[in-house]
C-alpha cells in the first residue's frame, strides 16, 4: 500500500509502468518503426521510413537519387 501511495504522490498513475519496465531488456525486442507515421510493417533500414512514405516521398522527388521505376 506504501508503493501505491507513493506513485500517486509522485503523479505516476497506477495504470503506468516504472520507467525500467518500459525499456525492453534485450535487443531482439526492439522492432523498427517508420520515422514519420509509425508504421511497424514495410520498413526500409536504409531510409528509416516504411515503404508507404518512401513511395510518396519518391514520387514527389525528395529522396535524392531514387526515381519511379518504369517497365
């Protein structure tokens, strides 16, 4: 009951965890995330967006370099 009073004094609500918790312990827990709408799925490492964004930003040519490919 301490603890409890404790982190509500110290405004940590209940339903949050303790800083420590949220890190994750190892690093195969981390999962890449898109830089500028958080999509965890289609990440592309080099660019650090997913491929939705890299589409659109490849399409209005601000990716130097990268250009719509044409069969």
């Amino acid at each position: 009951m301490a603890t409890t009073a404790k982190r509500v004094k110290d405004g940590v609500g209940l339903h949050q965890k303790p800083e420590d918790v949220k890190k994750p312990k190892f690093s195969t827990r981390k999962h890449n995330r898109c830089r500028m709408c958080g999509r965890p799925r289609g990440y592309l490492r080099k660019f650090g967006i997913c491929r939705l964004c890299f589409r659109g930003l490849a399409l209005r040519g601000e990716i130097p370099g990268v250009s719509k490919s044409s069969w």
